[in-house]
C-alpha cells in the first residue's frame, strides 16, 4: 500500500466542506470564550494530542491542515475547557433555597449559609 496513512493531514490544501465547518464552530467557539491557544493546547496534548502549539494555532487560524483523528481530539479538550468555565449567573426561581445578593456573592474557601431553608412541601412523605 503507498501513499500516507489514513489519518495523516493533506498539508498545503486547504480544507473545505464539513471540515471547514467544523474548524470554524472549533474556532468560534474559542474565540467567543476566549481561550488561549496555550491552555487549549496544554489540555489537548494531556489528552492525548500529538500537533504541536504552533500548528494548532494555525489550524484554528485556518492556515494548518491536522488530521480528523486530532481535530476530534482538539474538539474534546476545548469542550472540557468549556464545561470547565463558571456558567453565566442565572435567574433564581421562588423555590431556590439559596439566593445571592451582588453584595453577599460566595467567595471561594467561604462557607456561607442560605439566606432561608429549603421549603418541604409534604413534610410527611419521606416516613414510610
């Protein structure tokens, strides 16, 4: 058999198609977060990754072919970056037992209490 191995990139040519797609949701997705290349490559490569910082940069620039193999790898270690990130502060419902003022927010290493109890609707329902 000749030729490169199925996953090798083709370098020089430009990606199009759905893998283009796929390096522009990768690259939107970074640059709305603002992700450093070098955090996204330090996690990448402890997950497994073998392309180096420079080359990922120039990938998610659009300038670098990598292959499918490692663009799944890449996209794995930018969602666990993500999922890593505090949530955006979300509206609180009636029932939640625990609710932050801008002046009271919890600090990390803090313990701070709940401004109320939890509410039990059927005190009874946990006795058998």
């Amino acid at each position: 058999m000749t030729g490169p191995p199925p996953d090798t990139p083709s370098f020089g040519e430009p990606e199009s198609g759905p893998d283009e797609q796929l390096r522009c949701q990768l690259a939107e997705a970074v640059n709305d977060r603002r992700m450093s290349v070098n955090d996204i490559w330090l996690h990448y490569f402890s997950i497994g990754g073998s392309v180096g910082e420079y080359e990922l940069e120039a990938y998610i620039n659009s300038s670098y072919a990598i292959s499918s193999l490692q663009r799944d790898i890449l996209a794995q270690a930018v969602n666990e970056l993500i999922d890593a990130q505090s949530d955006p502060p979300r509206a609180p419902y009636s029932g939640d037992s625990h609710v932050q003022s801008d002046d009271h927010q919890s600090r990390e290493g803090h313990d701070e209490k709940p401004l109320s109890e939890p509410i039990d609707d059927d005190p009874g329902a946990d006795e058998y």
